[in-house]
C-alpha cells in the first residue's frame, strides 16, 4: 500500500508536491500499488520514488521526472508519457500498451517483459537499454537514438536491435565481445532428464572456476525450425563444446553441427550407457576427441574435465592457431 502522506501530497498538486520534494530531497516517495488513474502528473517530480505495480492507466505524466524511479509491474496503458525524464527507469513487466513515450528520455532504462503493444516510442533516447522478451506488437519505433549524448545522433526502427546496432558501430567494444566469447565461452549440450541436469550444471560450475563462460543448450526441447541454426551458432562462437552422450540418442543436429565447425568436441559418457553408433562418424575428425571421458560419479566426472577436457581443447586450439598464423603470414 502506498504511504498515505505521500498520496496526500501527490493529489495536492505539482506545486505542492514538487516543494515538498525539494524541502525532503533524502526521501523516497512510497507510492506502491498507489491509485492515480487518468490523474495528471505532468511535470511531477517522481525520481527516484517506488511506484511498484502503481495503477496509472491513462495518466498524464509529460514532461515528468521519473530518473531511477521503480514502475516495475506498474499499470500505465494509455499513459502520456511524452518527453518523460525516464533514465534509468525500471519498467520490468510493466504494463504500457498504447501509451505514449515519445521523445522520452529512455536511457538506462530496465525493460525486461515489458508490455509495449501499439506503443508509440518515435524519437525516444534508448542508449544502454536492456530490452529483454519486450512485446512490441504494432508499435511505433522510428527514430529511437540509440547513441550517447555528446555522440553524432545515431537512430534506428527497432527498439530490441538498438543495443546491438550500438556494438555493431563500436568497432572497438565489438572485437572485445566476440574475443570474450570465443575465447571464454563454451557451449555445454546433453539431456536434462534423468539426472542429465544435474550433471550440465556441475560442469558449467567446474567451467567457471576456471574462468570459462558455460553456455547450456538443451536437446531435448522441442524441435523448431531454426534448432539446428541455433546449435551452429552457439558453437561457433563457443571455444569449444562439451557434450553429454548418455542419453538414449543423440540429434542429427549434433551431426550437423561437428561436420560444420572446426570447433573442438568434447564427448562424456556415463558408464553403463552406449553412445549413439552416429558418433563413428566423427572419429576421423582430429578436433572430436575419442574416446569419451567416462564417468560413475559427479565427482569422478570433475576430477579428469581439467586434463581430458580443458587442457586437451585448450592444446588443439593453440596448434590451430599456430597452423593458421603460419598459413596467413606466409602470404605477406
């Protein structure tokens, strides 16, 4: 429930709560769960304030001061939210179909499962968003800028590729990325059921005590259209892959995916299990290690990934790279 003076004072009107603001700048306005449908709150100063699963629907709130407020879960359809100061927002699950945040100030801002359905968001400021699983179904997107400010104006359509578009221009930032993730990450595949989970996890632990960056794909999840696009992926920017073979079969994506990449394969097998017949296929592949890393125990399992996993991958790679620079430098 929101704090009954803080409501009091809110529904007094902007001149009296923007003077209280300032004679209390050290507190947060408790306005959780507070009730301000179709209220008018523009040029209200709200930074800062809890308004957590607030009901705002078809609230005014232009020109408002919400820098580092909590709106997470907070219920704003309809809300006019034009030229909103909204850095570093938290909008987490929050509730904004048809509202309108154009030229709003969005930098910083938390948007993760947020509701934008026929949103309009033209000429808003996205820089350092983190747009998670947003819905944007029929929203207007044109002109988002997506750089600094202090920066040439840099704008795009698209609310969920604007921090990708933003890596893809700092060229810099760019290498940094894919050099951490193909030097760091490593792809972990196997079965979830069966104790398959437990034994995923143990490894990506093992990984990260390492200072590796574990990355576990399930194969038993649904197929889709683009599953075996997916596993490639991953791999390819994986340093190498670890993958469990004790389940009752291994997918034809798995096939897809080592004759593709020239990516070092790890296989483990619990012992008292079969690896799929498929996997003769690649023993004359010098980058899929055979035989696998069998194993009884968990235990038994973390005890041989340092020298039969890391190590081995680690040795292929630096031979590979080696092989490659002589290759390339040779042509100069």
């Amino acid at each position: 429930m929101p704090d009954k003076q803080h409501l009091s004072l809110i529904k007094q009107g902007k001149n009296t709560w923007n003077a209280w603001r300032k004679d209390n700048p050290g507190v947060i306005p408790q306005l959780r769960s507070a009730e301000l449908t179709d209220f008018n709150l523009s040029g209200y100063d709200l930074h800062d304030a809890y308004l957590r699963k607030a009901h705002l629907k078809g609230a005014c709130l232009e020109n408002c001061k919400l820098r580092e407020a909590n709106l997470s879960g907070a219920h704003l359809e309809g809300a006019l939210l034009r030229k909103a100061d909204m850095s570093g927002v938290n909008l987490r699950a929050s509730h904004l179909k048809e509202a309108d945040l154009s030229h709003a100030d969005l930098k910083s801002a938390i948007l993760v499962g947020t509701d934008l359905r026929k949103a309009i968001l033209n000429n808003a400021e996205v820089y350092g968003i983190s747009a998670w699983e947003v819905r944007l179904d029929k929203a207007q997107q044109q002109d988002l800028v997506i750089t600094h400010p202090g920066q040439p104006v840099v704008t795009t359509d698209d609310l969920e590729i604007a921090q990708f578009i933003y890596v893809l221009l700092n060229h810099r930032k760019l290498r940094e990325v894919f050099n951490t993730t193909t030097q760091r990450a490593v792809l972990i595949l196997g079965r979830f059921g069966g104790g398959g989970l437990e034994v995923l996890r143990a490894i990506a632990n093992k990984l990260r005590s390492m200072a590796y960056l574990p990355v576990i794909f399930d194969f038993e999840r649904p197929r889709q259209r683009t599953y075996t696009e997916t596993v490639i992926t991953l791999a390819g920017l994986s340093s190498f892959v670890i993958v469990d073979l004790s389940g009752r079969s291994v997918p034809q994506e798995l096939e897809a995916t080592v004759k593709t990449l020239r990516v070092p394969f790890v296989p483990i097998l619990e012992k008292g299990h079969s690896a799929h017949s498929m996997v003769k296929d690649f023993l004359e592949l010098d980058y899929f290690f055979y035989p696998p890393i069998e194993f009884e125990n968990l235990n038994e399992l973390l005890e041989q990934l340092p020298e039969k996993a890391i190590s081995k991958a680690e040795a292929y790679l630096k031979s590979r790279r080696e092989k490659l620079k002589n290759i390339y430098d040779s042509d100069g």
